[in-house]
C-alpha cells in the first residue's frame, strides 16, 4: 500500500507541470479564432461610421481565390471597396501559411515598387508599394495580421502619390484595428 501511494504521490508531482501545460494549450485554443468563424465575421458589415472615408459606403464581399492561394490553403478572401480604394483580407488557417502565401506572391512584382518595409504602426512583414502606368499612379500596403494578409489600395491621377500613399496608410491602419476587433469578438 505504502508504494502503491508513493507512486501516485510521484506521477500526480509528475503531472501537475503537464496539467498547466494542457492547460495552457487549451486557453490559446479558445483564444484564436477558426479561421472560417474569421472569414465569415470579415463578411459582415463595419459598425456604421467606422469605414475610413475613401471607404465610405463600401460593403464586405467575397472575392475568388487564386489558385496560389488556394494552394496554400486560404479560407477566403474579402475585400471591401469602392471604385477608388478597397482593403482586403485573405484568411489563412494558420500565420505560418499566411506568410508563406506572402513569400511565394511577393507584392513587389510586375510594376509595383517597394517604397518602405517599415510603416509605422504596422505589424511585420509590411510593405508599402508604389506603382505608375497610363497616367495614373497607385500606393499599396500589404501586411500579414495573424493569420490574415491584408491589403490596401487605391490611385489617382499622376502627380498624387503623397496623398493616395497618405489614404494607404489610413485605410490600412484601420483595417488592422478593424481586423483586430473582428479576431477579438469571434473567440
């Protein structure tokens, strides 16, 4: 009886660091939301008065997957906008497949130039991104939030870069705390 309970005195010390650690692991579970539950809550309309005015009226969609991003498994992708500027979110099941989408679709492709990728406010990897052609110039901000890629974007004519770069920071910086509040709320 006596090795009977001094075994059990044993494997319950032995267990106790294995219990918090459990423990632990289910508390992180609770706190991230799946990424569907995301995708479906970006879906929904922003509170009223929250869009940023280049925005302004603009209503959640679902928008195609590319095949790129279907190969890294994406959940979906909305994107809100208006004819001048928009801000989407890609939702990955995890940030290790969101930054491996980023890697292998970097945003400085084609005619898009890097500007910095430092933006202030921003979490990392983040890129601001400058682009001309047909008289016409556009700013980008691409960033990875969690498990989300998100970006935003708007032009204007050529000659406007300073502002429509300004509207960028804006409109992403409001779609970081938007999507923020909207991980938040669907734990």
């Amino acid at each position: 009886m006596r090795y009977a309970a001094s075994v059990a005195r044993r494997l319950g010390a032995a267990a106790a660091p294995l219990l918090v650690v459990l423990l632990a692991c289910a508390a992180v579970a609770q706190a991230t939301p799946s990424p569907s539950a995301l995708y479906q809550a970006l879906l929904k309309q922003p509170p009223a008065g929250s869009l940023p005015p280049a925005l302004k009226g603009a209503t959640p969609k679902s928008n195609a997957l590319s095949r790129g991003s279907k190969a890294h498994h994406a959940v979906g992708a909305v994107v809100i906008g208006s004819t001048a500027a928009l801000v989407g979110f890609l939702v990955f099941p995890s940030h290790a497949l969101a930054l491996a989408d980023l890697k292998a679709y970097p945003p400085n492709t084609g005619p898009n130039k890097i500007v910095t990728t430092t933006p202030a406010g921003l979490p990392r990897p983040a890129y601001i991104l400058r682009a001309a052609g047909n008289g016409y110039e556009s700013a980008y901000a691409v960033f990875v939030l969690d498990n989300v890629v998100v970006d935003a974007w708007t032009y204007g004519p050529k000659g406007t870069y300073s502002q429509i770069r300004a509207i960028v920071e804006k409109n992403a910086q409001w779609a970081k705390s938007y999507a923020s509040s909207v991980m938040k709320s669907t734990k």
